[in-house]
C-alpha cells in the first residue's frame, strides 16, 4: 500500500465494479449535498467572538476563504465540526444538517455581551458536489469558467441568469468541487448540465465507500464528544499561533507535552466484515476500536472485496506493530488514502 502523493489524482487506482465509485476514481461523478448545513454569523463582534470558539484562525480569513474547524468545550472535547468562510458582511459555518441543531445552541451558549447573531440558512443554499479527477474539465465544460485552485477558497460567477459560488472541498484521493445557489430551480439545471455532460449521479452510499477510501472522519461516527483534536489526525482543524479559544489549554498542554496516547488509524480488514464499535485487541489486552467499516469491489484477480475501516488505536501497540485482532479477523494499520499504485491484484 502507497502513501498520498501531493497531487489530488494519484496514479493507477484500481477500477472498481461498483461504476458510480469507479466514475468518482477515474472520471466524475455528481452527489446531493442535501445533508449540509449552514449557520450564519453576523454582528460587529463577529469574527473575534468566532475565533474565540474555534480551533483554526477566523480572523486570518478574507472575503472568499475558508479554513476547517472543531469546536471544543473547556475539557478540550470536540463538539462538532465544520468549514468556517469569510464573507463581506457575515462568517458561515458549513457542518451536517443534524449538528446545525446541536451547534447554534451550544454556541449561543458563549454569546455574552457581544454582538453576535447566529441563524439557521440552511435552506436558503442549494448545492451540489462534482467529484472525481475530470471536475475541473467537467466545470469548464459547463461554462464555469472559474476554478479555484486551493481548498475552501470560494469563487463566486454567474451561469446564466444563477449567481455560483463554488470552493474545493477536502479530497485526499480525488478532487472534489462544491457548487451552491440560492434557488432550488438553478441546482436542478446545474444537476441537468453536468449528468448530461457524462457525469453520472452517484447516492450516497457511493460517497461514503469514498470517505473511508479517503480516511476522512465523519463526525458523530468517527468523531465523538469524548474524543480530542489531536487524536483525529486532522491536523488541518487546527492552528497552533492564533490566539486564545475554548478548550485551547488542552490542546496546547497535549502539544508541549507529546503525543496522545491513541490515534484515529485506516485499517484493511481480513476476515469476516466486522460491524462498527467492535473492540481492537492486541494478545488479550483492549488497544482501541473500530468506528466505521465497509466492502469495497474492486476489480482484482481473486475476485476479493477490499475491506475498509477507520477507528482507534493505542499507539504504542502501532509502533510495536502488533497484530491487532478483533471478533472474525484482523485489522492491518494502513496509509490513507487507500489506493494501488502498482500491483492491482494487492489490495
């Protein structure tokens, strides 16, 4: 198994039988982002108070950036998850659908006596995902012209009588573009204009056979309100220099003083396909987890699926290499994201 390369399109990834996953691997799929959430922030106080309550740096953001982002309470557990942009006028948070819920009121909790409003805008944008090393030529074909070339940088132009603003969003193994309108009927046509440009529609299931390709961490399933930044291995959430924030002491403390004692780890699985939650043993001792699991076809001599998980593991049993067991099989610690670069039949 290789490591990620630099480029977003590593070479030679194996061809799936599943075609909606072998579109997003080798040329380009479209997927719903129906279960996106927005929050909006606005007030005078706005970018101080949400650089105070989250981990990355809100106020080195510019009209049309974006950076990731946790959001600890004071014990340095994550609370959720999410991309905060810079607009002229307002900050937007995009999460999930389900932690808009649970994050308006936990944040507004920490609303003071600054000016700041938070208000549920999720169903006031529209938008779309185009997946898969042939987006970009997929855009441009399209007539969008405008293709941003670094992750959640936000490009804003107009398709037709449609304002589009589109950013790149996070794709360790493919690229992977966003497109959001404010109108439901302008999403329709963009849907329209990239299916009939070859890109097939791919479900949901697809997209998630895809996160655990990539070793990408879903929150409230990979990511949960015990664990600590430093144990996801999303280094990306996170800025050492920018100021204080809730639950900073922790992460700072975790930093100076060394590694954390588990980390979130992808694992090829041999054996029986085991179900999410199930206990990682090394010998008779219990060294972690399994959080998320999945059969993924490929296309290889033995007619084999390659089994995917992500979860936690102790690290001194990963450094001491360990076999690591669990109820019907083996989990092998493995580089993400998951591709082959030489040998197909190998996975």
């Amino acid at each position: 198994m290789t490591t990620a390369t630099s480029s977003n399109t590593p070479p030679a990834i194996p061809r799936s039988s599943d075609l909606q996953l072998d579109a997003l691997l080798h040329s380009a799929g479209v997927a719903s982002l129906d279960q996106t959430g927005w929050i909006r922030v606005t007030g005078s106080d706005r970018t101080r108070w949400l650089n105070g309550m989250a981990t990355n740096s809100v106020q080195a953001l510019t009209p049309g950036t974006g950076a990731y982002n946790f959001f600890l309470n004071a014990q340095g557990r994550i609370q959720g998850d999410g991309n905060i942009f810079c607009c002229e006028d307002e900050l937007l948070i995009e999460t999930s659908r389900q932690q808009v819920a649970t994050l308006i009121p936990y944040l507004d909790h920490y609303i003071i006596m600054d000016d700041v409003e938070l208000a549920d805008v999720s169903d006031d944008r529209h938008g779309v995902s185009v997946i898969g090393p042939d987006a970009p030529s997929l855009l441009t074909k399209i007539g969008l012209s405008l293709i941003p070339q670094e992750q959640l940088k936000v490009e804003r132009q107009s398709w037709g009588t449609a304002t589009v603003d589109i950013h790149m969003a996070h794709g360790p193994l493919v690229p992977r573009f966003e497109l959001w309108v404010e109108d439901p009927d302008d999403l329709q046509k963009l849907r329209q204009a990239l299916e009939s440009a070859g890109a097939p529609y791919v479900g949901a299931q697809t997209i998630e056979s895809l996160r655990l390709l990539e070793g990408t961490p879903l929150y409230g399933v990979d990511i949960r309100d015990r664990d600590l930044p430093q144990e996801t291995n999303q280094a990306r959430a996170l800025h050492f220099n920018k100021g204080c924030y809730l639950g900073q002491e922790i992460v700072e403390r975790i930093r100076s003083r060394g590694n954390v004692h588990r980390t979130l780890t992808s694992f090829r699985l041999e054996g029986t396909l085991p179900a999410p939650g199930l206990a990682l043993r090394a010998a008779d001792k219990a060294v972690g987890e399994l959080t998320s699991v999945a059969a993924l076809p490929f296309i290889s001599e033995t007619g084999e699926a390659l089994q995917v998980g992500l979860g936690y593991a102790r690290r001194e049993a990963l450094h001491r290499h360990d076999p690591l067991h669990y109820e019907g099989g083996i989990a092998h610690p493995a580089p993400s994201p998951f591709f082959q670069a030489g040998d197909r039949t190998t996975l």
